[in-house]
C-alpha cells in the first residue's frame, strides 16, 4: 500500500508537469498563429467554460451523455465478465470466441456509426457503437487477468473436485478483482471520448457531442476549447475514482 501511494505521488507530479507543458504550448501557440477563430486564448476558453457552467442546457447535455457512457460501459462490461467466465471453465468457447473477437474489434467505428443512424436514432447509435468497441478490450483484460491466476490454486482446486462454478467465484474472480478495477476509469474515460465523438457525428441533440457540434458549426473556439477541457477533465475524474476503488479492494484483500 505505501508503495502505491508512493507511486501516486510521483504520478501527480508527472501530471501537473505534463500540464504545464500542455499550456506553455498552448500560449505558444496562441502567440504566434493570434487567430482566434484557430486557436482561442486561454482567457477566452476559461470565460467560455465558467460561462457554461452557469448554463442549464450544460448540464443536461453532459447527464445525457454520461448517462450514455455509463450504460454503454455497464453492459460491456457485463457481457465481458459473462463470456470470460465461460472462456475460463470451457476451452473450445474461448477458442471459438477469440475469432468473433477479433471481428468485432477491426470494425471501423465511424462506418458502424454512420450504418446504425440508418437502422436506429442519433441517441442510440452513440450507444452501441461506444458498446462495441469498449467490449473487446473488456473482455481481453478480463481473460488475460484469468490467465494470470496462480496456476497452483486451480491444479488444487482440481485436486481437491471443486466445482467450475466454485472455482469461478471463490478462486478466479477475487484474483482478477484488483486488476480489473484498475482499468474501469480508463475505460470510462475512453467511453466517454468515444460517446462524444459518436455524438458529433451523429448530431445528437442535447449531448455534449452536439454542444461541441454547434460550437463548430458557428465557429465558437472559445465555447468548443471549453467543452474539449471539460472532457478531459470528466476524463481525469473518471480514473482518480478507478484508482481509488482498486485502493480499496487491495485494502480488503489486506486485512483478509
């Protein structure tokens, strides 16, 4: 534990490092193109932003699409943790999945996008196309995380007739448990960058997406850059409660 913390500390400085390389380039930037309508000053997109924060529409708009987000990662990750269970207590189905996997995983997302406006709405398909891509990765951690179970354990478990139920949830998924939260806000976080680029396209009405959609239409650079920063930031937030959900399961597994 105190090396993680240790770990976290030295992340943050790397981050607020990282920050201040981002916005010394950015008033670089800013200096030599002085276009504001290509890149708006950092003043600018801060009014925007607060200037959004006071707007209700704002907040509608970001509920809709986090919502969507979260729908979107809750089914994914469900339908992962199903199918890997079963890849882990039944050979010939990971096989024969692996290959559907692989499907799934080379669509190309701006095609799959464009084909379900057709056959659903611009609120839906932002869903099934930010479902689609996330599953894959879901489930390739979930499997590899299984694979990385203490083999002793299962040859014991095997020994000892224990059921592929019993092994499931007394044995593999405890194991898994800590490394998998690892990456729920990774996933959230690029959820969510794949759900608003999914709502540009789609011109979804009263989402985040298409906020950013008529601040380009209407050439607002301000109103854009601050919605942009305010996805990073909802980014930023999503894997600092990752981070400490996986504190706390190694907390737990700690004071077993």
């Amino acid at each position: 534990m105190k090396a993680l913390k240790k770990i976290a500390k030295i992340n943050a400085v790397w981050a607020l490092l990282a920050a201040a390389i981002v916005i010394a380039v950015w008033l670089i930037a800013y200096a030599c193109v002085k276009n504001d309508y290509v890149i708006p000053g950092i003043g600018q997109t801060f009014s925007a932003l607060f200037s959004l924060l006071g707007d209700r529409t704002f907040y509608v708009a970001l509920g809709n699409t986090v919502a969507r987000t979260a729908i979107s990662f809750a089914i994914s990750f469900v339908l992962a943790a199903v199918f890997a269970s079963v890849s882990a207590v039944c050979r010939p189905f990971k096989v024969t999945f692996a290959c559907l996997i692989s499907v799934v995983r080379t669509l190309p997302t701006m095609a799959i996008t464009l084909m379900l406006l057709i056959w659903t709405s611009p609120r839906v398909a932002p869903a099934i196309v930010t479902a689609l891509v996330l599953f894959p990765m879901i489930y390739a951690q979930f499997t590899a995380a299984i694979d990385g179970v203490d083999s002793d354990l299962l040859e014991m478990a095997k020994l000892y007739r224990l059921s592929a139920g019993v092994r499931l949830t007394k044995i593999i998924l405890p194991s898994v448990a800590a490394e998998v939260l690892a990456q729920v806000g990774a996933w959230l976080s690029l959820g969510l960058k794949i759900m608003v680029s999914a709502e540009v396209l789609s011109y979804t009405l009263n989402s985040f997406g298409g906020m950013m959609q008529q601040a380009r239409l209407f050439s607002e650079m301000p109103r854009f850059a601050a919605l942009t920063l305010m996805c990073i930031v909802i980014g930023l937030l999503l894997e600092l409660i990752s981070y400490g959900l996986r504190l706390a399961v190694l907390r737990r597994k700690g004071g077993e």
